[in-house]
C-alpha cells in the first residue's frame, strides 16, 4: 500500500492526511479517480517523478536506441550473398540454423 510505503521512516506519518484531502480536492476539481491519483502518488514516491516523465524518459531512451541500430554497418558481403542465394537454391528444405551451418562452411 502507498501509505505503507509513505510511512517506512513513521516521519511521514502526517503526510497521509495532507495528502487524502489534496486528493479528494484534485479528484473534484479536475474529474480525475482517486484510483488514478494514487497510483500517480504510488509511482512518484517509487521513482521520484511523474509517470508523463517516466514514459517522456523512456520513450527518449528507446528512440536513442532506434536510431543507433539504423546507423550500423553490416558486413554481409557481396559474396555472401551470392553463397547463400546458391545455398537455398540448391538444398530448398535446410532449416536457417542449417543454412548457418553450410554458410560457414563455404
């Protein structure tokens, strides 16, 4: 429960009735559920920010990731490619892992 863990030190312990009134005052004003705003709560008190900046954080930290992969070279040759056009053409019923095999073969 939040207040469970709003209250791990008993310093806080004053908080909970600070917070239910805010709540129930947020939960009027701006037609939001009181479910809804103590998860918000649940989620700030566990990583310190909103959960907008958490999924503002993460979608920033997938999109890194994104770009990065488009950028890699590949070293999938020429070469390669004609092996593996050959090896296909030649055994049609090879499973990949096999076609890996005979890849690393030729």
């Amino acid at each position: 429960d939040i207040w469970e863990y709003a209250d791990h030190g008993g310093h806080r312990a004053h908080l909970k009735e600070r917070f239910s009134a805010a709540h129930k005052r947020a939960c009027t004003k701006y037609k939001v559920k009181y479910s809804t705003v103590r998860l918000w709560l649940q989620h700030y008190f566990q990583y310190g920010e909103t959960p907008v900046e958490t999924k503002h954080r993460l979608r920033k930290r997938r999109e890194r990731r994104l770009r990065k992969a488009a950028t890699r070279v590949t070293s999938f040759t020429a070469k390669d490619n004609e092996t593996l056009v050959k090896i296909v053409d030649d055994k049609p019923q090879l499973y990949l892992d096999e076609i890996q095999w005979q890849m690393r073969l030729e």
